[in-house]
C-alpha cells in the first residue's frame, strides 16, 4: 500500500527497500537465465512479500520456490500456483501438503529417504492426489540429498513411481559456493550442480523412471553459470536485494543492495571512538555472514541517510537495540562529526536474516514523485 | 489463550515454554532480590508476551522496563503502567514518549549526553509534561553511559532540573559480566554496577540535585549480588527462560532452561555422521553466543521430546530452514538412531533472540491435566 509516509518522520530502525535497485537485480538475473535458455523460479524466502513477488514473478503466478509452507499457503492465496517447497519434507506434513494441493496449488515437494518416500506415496494413495517430488541431489557435501551415483537414487524413484506419487524430477544446490568467490570460482560450481543433476536425471531415465525436471541453483551459481545443458530451471533467491555477503564473493556491487536499516545516532563514547545508534541485533540479525570473508564487516557497512557508503565505517557490534559504529580495525583516522539525531543507513550481512526481524519494507519508490510505500512481509511455519 | 492444541499435533519447528521451569525461574530471582531488599523491575525485551508480564510483574502493572516504545505502547495498553524505556533517547522519539505519558502511562526515559537532555527539556516544557529522565552511568566500558566522575554528570543534570524535566536518578548495566564465569565474577561485577551508580547519585546529590532512583543489573548481576546498599531497583530479563550462555557462565543449569524449540528429522547424511532437521536460523537466531565460551553449543543442545538433554549432541550448523545435529567436535561415538519424523527439542544459546523469530510460545503447563496453551509475543519498534 502506498501510504503518507515521510522519509524524515519515518521511525528508527525502519528496514529501507529501494525500488530501482531491487527492479536492476531482478531484471539482470532475468536476462541471464533467458541467454542460458532455462526457467528461472524465484525463491521467495528472502522477500516474503506479495508485493515483491508480484514484481519478481512471470506473470506474478510463478513458478516459485519457498522455505516454509506458511510461504506456500501464503502466496498461493496470492496468486502463486506453481509452488516448490524446497526442504526435505517431514511425514507430518504430507497432510498439510495435500490440503494446500487439494485447494487448487502445484505444490511439489523434495526429498532424499525412502522413509519419506513411501509416506509421500502412501499420502499420495491415501488422498488420490499424486504429490510431485523431486529427489534432492548433492553436488557439493554442503547439507541434504544423495550423490547421483548412490543406488538408493533408483530405489527411491521406483517407490515414488510405483507407488502413484508423482517422480517430478531432481534438484540440487550448491550451497558451498557461498564460501568462495569471484566469477570463475562460481561458475565451477554451477557446473557441479549440473553435471551432478544431469547425471541423476540420466540415472533415472536409464533405470525407466522419468525426469522431466532438473532443477538447480543458488545465487553465485546463478549468475556464474555458463552453460546449462540438460538443466530445466534455476533457483535464486537474495539476488533479489543482494548483500554485503554476496558483495564480499564478487557477485554484486555494495551499490547494488537494495536492503538497508535506517537508524539514529544516540550518543558517543569518544574516548573509544564509538558512535551509539539504535539499530543492534534486532534490527540488523545476529548473522555475521562476513566475518569469514576477506573483509569482516561486522553487522553491517555503514551509508549516509541518502545511501551512500560511508567508507571504513561499520557496526561493529551490536546489543539487542543499540549498535556500535567504529572504523574498521587498523583505520586511526579521526571520526566523522555524526551529532546525537544524525540518520545513518546499514547495509545487512545477510538479506535473508536481516529482512526476517522486520514485519514490513518502507519502499523508497524508484520514482522520487512518488509516494513511500509500506510493504507488509510475514514470518513463520 | 488456552487452545486445544495437541503436543504431537504440532508443527515443527514451534517454540515451546515450559511454565514450571519460567516460574521457578521468576521466583528465584523474586526472592534474592527480597533479600537484598531492592525492588525489581523486569525486562520485557525477553519475552515480549503480555500473557508473560501479567505472570512477572508485581500486581501485574510494574515496574518494568522495555527496550522499545512499540513495548511500551503495548504493555501499557495490557495494564502496565510503571515502565522504564532503557535505550538512549533519539530526539526524534520525543514526541511519541509524550504522547504515552499524556495517555497516562508513567514512562522514564534514559540518556547520557547534553543535546539529548537539551532535546529532553524543551520536549518536558512545550508539553507542560516533565519526562522522567535516568542518567546512564558506563560501569564496565560495555556500551553507553558517563563514568560517574565525568563533569557532564553534573551538567546533564542541571539541564534537565533546571529545564523542567524531572531528574529520577541514575541507571548502568554491566554487560561485560556476560564474559565472565562464576559467582564470584558476577558478584564484582554487581559491586561494580553498585559502586559507580551510587557515586553518581552521590555526586548529583552533592550539587544539590535530586536522584531518588539508583539503577542497576544484568541477569548475571542481579543473581550474584550480595548487597545492594545504596541502591533502589534491579533489572534483568533473560532469566525468566534462562538460556545456554547463562549455562555456560554457571548462572542457571542447561535444565532451568525454560524455552526451546521443537523440530523434526528429516534426513541423514550417514558417511558425514549428519542428521537434518527442520530447525534452521529461522526457528534458531544466527546468534552463536556460546562460541566464545568454554563449550562452543553451535546453534543449541539438542534434546528429546520430552526435554531430556542429549549429551553431545549439538545443532552444530544452521541454514535458513535446516539444522544440522552432529556430536560435539571429538566425540566419536556412533550416533544415536533417531529416524526421519523422531522430534527433538533444542536448547537456545541465546533466549531474546529465538524467541524474536517467533510470533508465539507453545505453552507447556506446569500442570500437565491443563491444555497447551498459545500465548502470542511481538516485535518491532
């Protein structure tokens, strides 16, 4: 909704979306998949948000991906009706699933057991609605999933498939290639995604199953990736707003986050060279996401209220509503002058997390004539 | 509300509250702070739940401290009507503390410096409305606040006397006795939070200034104390649930720990020694506040359904919606077999910040013939 927000009346901490920024995000990933010739299916758990997804999606009906099935229920009442749920599922919610699907969703699911298996075939029996699944695959060690050599891959695929499920495909995401970076790095791991995936979906068609989807993707991945043979779709999610995570592995500019904490300066301990505001945890997250990287930028980098990065400046810790802004370690210039009432912005580690501890984005609209916007975001399983 | 919600109905992950451990929680520290002969004053930044502060809470309306003024607009509008804004006032809150005091609400405010007290003046004379102002005394190099022998104690003071709004008194917070381990080490830092804030008061006294109200706490403090001579009021919140860095400072025992959240396996990695579960930072936090300590919890103690501490076992890392339970580095023993859709419970590092990834507890009643009950909490400024 755009409401009668004013940029100076607005309350600190407020979470900050710029509009142009998110709009130049969405429309480069868009354009890369298009070149590669694959679907791109958002993950919409970085923004949950209608309003977002409704600029982010094909039509604003799909396809999606989601974390959690509030997600699903949530934007499938939006509009959303190809819905992947992507983390393995639990038995217990194969009955929450069919009544999401019963309503009139695509909802699929993944998964890497045969324990799940037969409960996603017996579910699928039980209600005579054949649930889609897609076997997990790992191409990198980094969490769930099967190698696509392990013969439990076919084991699984013939309970699903016998068992009146519906054998969708598989899926797989590197989520090692957070930890490295630049462009050559990443697009190595693109190609682990594909070849491990192309070599599960062949696995399965030589054993009489089928595979009509191969899904694949993670940010770095997505926007490194080469060539996509064989692959049906990406997934992507933060690249979205993007952060100073993905800025730290070269897949973004610190310019291109969209996603910032606007907070006030509340005091100062000069003695230490500290400047206090009132954006700590609650507002920023507790993830450090940098702190492994080769620049460690604490809770977050610190702009001017009009956005523009303020160098050597961080947060460099933070206590539930307070924050402390430093310069980096080794910088022994003086501090800027930021008197008690200044505004400052915070660019997030993490956009996911960040985003997560705020119940709404105030839009800063891409056209300046226009008003601020209060966009509602939701939490929760 | 009390529901007729079934413990194995549950979705996962859920945040769970064990009622019989929270009131023996908030009756020990009730007690010690009887003993001291000191009034307490609760923070409600842990749980934000009215359902909680009607149970914490002296004839339940106060006094009470917020980190918020959404806290505050709240727990006044639940019947609290002695609150204490704990944050360094941003001059640009102003306004909206005088609208909740003209609503009726006895809310004090803190600061630190000269143009906050300046902006706290003018805010107490245009309203004819004089704000209740503690002066934030820096016992321990944490965060905010005056060492007590600083001559702008003196002026601060004086502003505010003379500018009609009303001096209470002073207030500090050691927050560094979080680092320390042991009773002895809490209780100098209690001796320091009381050294300081009395010769603070006294040195407003002694300049002809009023300070009825001597401030001071922190869980680890406020347990530890062994006399509080001098001073009026204690705070702490975090020891209403207590949590695993509280554990691990020996402050309460991992099995006074009164929140937890609930999740599900929903796979193995069994070469790697890996079972995945549906709690990820999203249920959890990022936060990883036992890292520092002498046993690193990952992201939590895991526990079975019923609460039973595992040992050894940890949520050793965390994505989004997954967790990962492993044993403790070194441990070599064969993992328990805890199949797909076995529920675990996991111990938070850190009480404030996973229950802010919740919009509710899942009650447990300290009478098990009484239903679970859903006691909502929020979020936001």
């Amino acid at each position: 909704m755009a409401i009668d927000l004013r940029f100076n009346e607005l309350i600190t901490p407020s979470l900050l979306l710029d509009e142009a920024k998110m709009m130049h995000n969405i429309d480069r990933l868009e354009k890369h998949t298009k070149t590669l010739n694959v679907s791109l299916r958002p993950h919409l758990k970085t923004t949950k948000s209608i309003d977002i997804a409704h600029r982010l999606l094909a039509g604003g009906n799909g396809p999606a991906t989601v974390s959690t099935l509030a997600e699903a229920e949530v934007f499938f009442a939006a509009g959303v009706t190809d819905i992947l749920y992507a983390v393995g599922i639990a038995p217990q919610k194969l009955a929450r699933v069919q009544s999401i699907r019963a309503s009139g969703c695509n909802l699929s699911i993944i998964l890497d057991n045969a324990p799940q298996a037969k409960a996603v075939a017996k579910a699928s029996r039980d209600a005579k609605n054949p649930i889609p699944v897609l076997i997990e695959i790992d191409s990198d060690g980094h969490r769930g999933g099967l190698r696509p050599d392990d013969p439990q891959l076919i084991e699984i695929g013939r309970i699903l498939h016998d068992g009146e499920a519906e054998l969708r495909g598989v899926l797989t995401h590197a989520g090692e290639s957070y930890t490295v970076a630049g462009k050559k790095a990443h697009a190595d791991f693109a190609e682990l995604e594909r070849v491990a995936s192309v070599a599960a979906a062949n696995a399965l068609k030589a054993a009489g199953l089928p595979c009509p989807v191969v899904s694949v993707g993670s940010t770095p991945t997505a926007h490194s990736a080469r060539d996509l043979s064989g692959v049906t779709e990406v997934r992507a999610g933060v690249y979205v707003f993007f952060d100073l995570v993905m800025a730290g592995i070269g897949v973004c500019r610190q310019e291109d986050i969209a996603l910032s904490v606007l907070t006030t300066v509340i005091g100062h301990q000069n003695d230490r060279n500290w400047i206090l505001v009132d954006a700590g945890w609650m507002a920023m997250s507790r993830d450090l996401g940098t702190s492994g990287q080769a620049v460690d930028q604490g809770y977050g980098v610190v702009c001017d209220e009009a956005g523009n990065i303020q160098p050597d400046l961080i947060l460099s810790s933070a206590n539930q509503e307070h924050g402390i802004i430093t310069h980096r370690p080794g910088i022994t210039a003086p501090m800027p002058d930021l008197p008690v009432g200044t505004r400052l912005r915070i660019l997030p580690n993490h956009a996911c997390a960040t985003a997560a501890q705020h119940s709404h984005y105030t839009l800063i609209p891409a056209d300046y004539n226009n008003a601020l916007a209060k966009w509602p975001r939701f939490n929760g399983w």
